[in-house]
C-alpha cells in the first residue's frame, strides 16, 4: 500500500513540475559573470522553498564564489541522519542555435521538460526538495528521519566553496550518509544505483620558446616553436593503444572485483548501439582487452581538450608563437593517489620537453576516485525502494565521471554517498536540447520517500 506521503506526491505532480520549471527559467550560469545576479536568484528561489515547506535554519551562505545553501530538521531522535546534496547552477545553453526551443523556456515535448540544467541538476534538486515536502504533509509535519541539507551553485565550475565548507564545518555537517541526485539511470526503466567514480587531474601545459612571437620566413629553422614541443611530449604521453606511458602511472591501481565485473557482463549494454548512437564515431578506440565499460569506468585514462595558442582566426598569418599551452587531463581509479599521479606526471613531461622550450604545469583541479561499498543499510534500503518503484531489481553501475563532493564526502565527513539518479544516457546534459523525462521526475520523488520512510521504521 502506497504511503500517505507518496499519495500527496502522485496528488501534486503538475504543481511540482509547475515549480520546477519556474526553478529552470532563472538563467543561473555559473561561470559567466554576468549571470551573478541570476546563480543569486536561483539560490533565493531553493531557499524560499525550503522555509516553506517546514525545513529549518535555513540559510543562504555567501562565499568567494557563488552561495551555498544549508537547511536542517533534526527531530526524529535515533533515527539516522542524512546530508542531501544537489546543485541550483547551469552549464552555458551555446551553441543556442542547435537548441529547438529556448534553453531557458522549459518546453514539454513527448513526455520530456526540455531546457538547460532540466536534470543536471535542478531537475533531480527538486525532486529531493518535493520529496521531503511530500514526508512532512504525508508524517503530520514531521520526518522520519534527521535531515542536513547542502545545495551549491559551483558544481559547474569546480565547486571551491563548497570543498572549504565541508572541511570548515565538520561538526555542522556531520550525518550517517549522503543522498547525491545527479546521476543517471543505466537504461529507461532499470532502477541504477551509482557505486563509483573516477578521480580526476585537470592540467594544463604551458610551453614558452622565443620572447616573442616570431615571423616564420624569417625565423623558421632557427627558432624553437612551442607548438611542436607540446606536440612532442603529448605524443609521447599515451601509445596508440591508448595505454598511458608516464612511468609508474598504473603501479598498485585497484581492479574491479569479480563480482562486479560479472554484474556488468549482465547489463543491457549494445557496443554497436554505443558506438553508433552516443559516440557517433567510425570506431571504438580504448586499451584492448577490456570491454568498454571496464575502459570507461575501471581504467585510467589521459586525454587532451584544447591546445590554445599561436594564430587560429581565418586566413593565414606566418608566426611562430613564443607561448602554446595544451590543457591535459587524468582519470584515475581507485588506490591512485592524484598527488602522486600528478608528481609522476610534472616529471615525465619535464624531462620530455625539447631544448629551447621551458615548460610549467597549472593544475585546475584533482582529486581521487572513490568506491562505495554496497553492503551498507543505506545501499540497502536504496535498493529496495527503487525496485518497489520501479518494480524491477536494482543495478549497481560505476561512472567514468568525477563528482569531487562524493569523495569530500567519504574522506572529510567519513560518510557513504548513495548516488540515486534519474537522468537517462541521452538526456544532452551540457550539450543542447538537455531534457528531463518527466515520469522519472516523479519516479525520483517516490523513490527517496520510500527510501527515508524505510530508513525511519
């Protein structure tokens, strides 16, 4: 029998989609400077929600960047604690002309809210907020367990401040377990719990030749050129196997279990349908003799974005740049220190650059992969709600992403993250025509009720 608290859900579906897409309507961009105001809006608008529907201390913190959010209700005595976590802010909508209806005018089409941050992550915020309203109208104002809620307007851009307040407030923050809605189903209705993560460095070489930029007809054959330099080393970073050289880069990494890599085997996964439909390339490319899942989600990987530098607008101009960068990344696996990696990283591409060329290394962010166990009663509970939801059984996948929070999470507060997310493979978050399926907006909201009145008997 469905709970008091899930019937006012299903009673106030169009009202909660209602709200969410005023929530998508503030443009709140987080790394554009003239949208400050508009990351502040959106902060005032989750804040306002939270008060209204009976949380407490709510308060908006301000930091360097952009506001946190820190709510609480903490009156069900002995019955476990849990840190809600989520984000209010958005990636950039460009290029707006692929999009085939405003990014910021949420549009209903075939059952989907399509607009930008739709389920990364205001959808999946709300559906965490209207969850808790729904257990406070269906438990007579109460909740049946303690709540700590934190929400951020950084994740897009690096999450700084969020990374020095959990450090800053442990004793505030403390609880048993997290709840972090911001990831994705692993096919449309299989009820997917997320266990893991891969760490990242984020780099970015930057190589330095002449004092100045140079003609090419007149210097060319006697000048260094940073540009080859850095062709050079990164060439040299990765074979064409795609296994990474930098020495001592694979030393100690931990494998997947048996266990778990028998649990991918049986996922509903099509290479062909992969390849075609979400890489859209001629070929799969990867370290042989692993599937593609265990190369996404278990294997370290490095990868270039971007090599900035010299003359890139139309036409020809002859120079020979005195300054070419290359930003470089590192996914890492579990029992990979980033410190270490980072270290191995700096040396090799040290002693790869060429004479004539000085190289630095910029380091925009780092941290370690992580691996919840799924033999805790939180896991376990997750699990069961979903597939009362869904009413199919629970898969436990990893992810080739990096969430820093969750591993803040473990290493700063010691506590588990359960990963409940219900976007879906082709749901174009960061890229345009983003969408929510609006079914799993709902599904998401009687999951974590069935999942906290669970926690609370």
């Amino acid at each position: 029998m469905a709970s008091s608290a899930v019937n006012y859900a299903k009673e106030n579906q169009q009202r909660f989609l209602g709200e969410l897409k005023d929530l998508l309507r503030i443009p709140s961009i987080s790394t554009a400077p003239e949208h400050k105001d508009d990351v502040r809006r959106a902060a005032e608008f989750c804040a306002a929600n939270l008060r209204a529907i009976g949380m407490e201390n709510v308060e908006i913190i301000p930091t360097k960047g952009h506001p946190l959010i820190y709510a609480d209700w903490l009156h069900a005595a002995g019955k476990p604690t849990v840190l809600c976590y989520a984000h209010y802010d958005v990636q950039p909508p460009d290029p707006l002309n692929e999009w085939l209806s405003p990014p910021f005018e949420p549009t209903e089409r075939n059952n989907n809210i399509y607009a930008r941050g739709a389920v990364d992550d205001k959808g999946q915020l709300w559906m965490e907020l209207k969850a808790l309203e729904s257990l406070m109208k269906g438990h007579g104002g109460k909740l049946p367990l303690n709540v700590k809620i934190i929400l951020e307007g950084e994740e897009e851009v690096g999450g700084e401040s969020i990374a020095a307040y959990v450090r800053k407030e442990k004793a505030k923050l403390k609880a048993d377990f997290a709840l972090v809605c911001d990831t994705e189903l692993f096919a449309p209705n299989l009820p997917t719990l997320c266990v893991g993560l891969r760490g990242l460095v984020y780099t970015e070489i930057e190589a330095y030749g002449a004092k100045t930029d140079l003609h090419s007809g007149m210097y060319g054959g006697a000048a260094p050129n940073p540009f080859f330099a850095l062709i050079e080393i990164i060439s040299k970073l990765k074979d064409s196997k795609g296994h990474v050289l930098i020495p001592g880069f694979y030393k100690g990494l931990k494998a997947p279990s048996k266990d778990e890599l028998k649990a991918w085997k049986r996922l509903p996964f099509n290479e062909e349908h992969y390849r075609k439909t979400e890489v859209g390339s001629k070929v799969l490319t990867g370290e042989p003799g692993y599937s593609v899942l265990y190369r996404t989600w278990a294997r370290p990987t490095l990868e270039v974005h971007g090599m900035p530098g010299g003359f890139t607008a139309a036409g020809a101009k002859t120079v020979i740049p005195a300054k070419a960068a290359a930003k470089v990344s590192m996914r890492m696996v579990p029992n990979q220190d980033p410190d270490d990696i980072l270290k191995k990283y700096t040396k090799y591409v040290a002693k790869l650059t060429p004479k004539g060329i000085e190289t630095k290394i910029k380091v925009y962010s780092k941290g370690p992969a992580c691996v919840v166990a799924t033999n805790n009663r939180f896991i376990k509970a997750a699990t069961e709600a979903m597939h009362e939801v869904f009413k199919k059984d629970t898969v436990f996948i990893r992810s080739g992403g990096s969430i820093p929070i969750v591993t803040d999470f473990q290493d700063v507060l010691k506590i588990p993250s359960v990963m409940m997310g219900f976007g879906l493979p082709d749901d174009n978050l960061h890229a345009p025509n983003e969408k929510f399926h609006i079914p799993n907006f709902y599904r998401g909201i009687e999951s974590i009720i069935q999942f906290f009145e669970k926690l609370g008997e």
